[in-house]
C-alpha cells in the first residue's frame, strides 16, 4: 500500500513539474499584466518611442505667485 502512495505521489509531481514548465516565460516578476489592456498597450507605444530608463533626479517645483508654467517660473527654471 505504501509503494502505490509513493508512485501516486512521484507521479503527480512528475505532471505538475511537466505542466508547469513553460510557466517561467509566462510570468512577470511582481504584476500580472494584460496585453490588451489599453494601458499596458500605452506603455508599450510610450517605451517604442521614447526609450530610456527611469530618471535620476525628480524636483518638485513650487511658485509662490502663479503656475509653474508661467513665463516667469519658467524663465527662472532656466
């Protein structure tokens, strides 16, 4: 009885190591992402046509007086 739950068992994870195989190239690290959704699509065209990795400084920029896109802030910024 013992022999036939050892083979059972040999067996069964012998199929799950077959069927799971190819699962590594499926798989993303950290996320489930959809190919058809609009968003992953966006990303995918905005890394097409503006490659490059992620940046090394972010700034915050605040203005007292006005929108940081006033004339005045951006002749500031420059």
């Amino acid at each position: 009885m013992l022999r036939r739950r050892g083979w059972v068992l040999m067996t069964a994870l012998l199929l799950i190591v077959l069927a799971g195989r190819d699962a590594g190239d499926k798989l993303v690290s950290g996320a489930y992402l959809d190919p058809s959704a609009e968003s992953q699509q966006a990303a995918e065209v905005l890394t097409r046509h503006f490659p490059g990795g992620p940046p090394n400084l972010v700034l915050i920029v605040e203005t007292s007086t006005g929108t940081v896109d006033s004339p005045d802030a951006v002749q500031s910024g420059r």
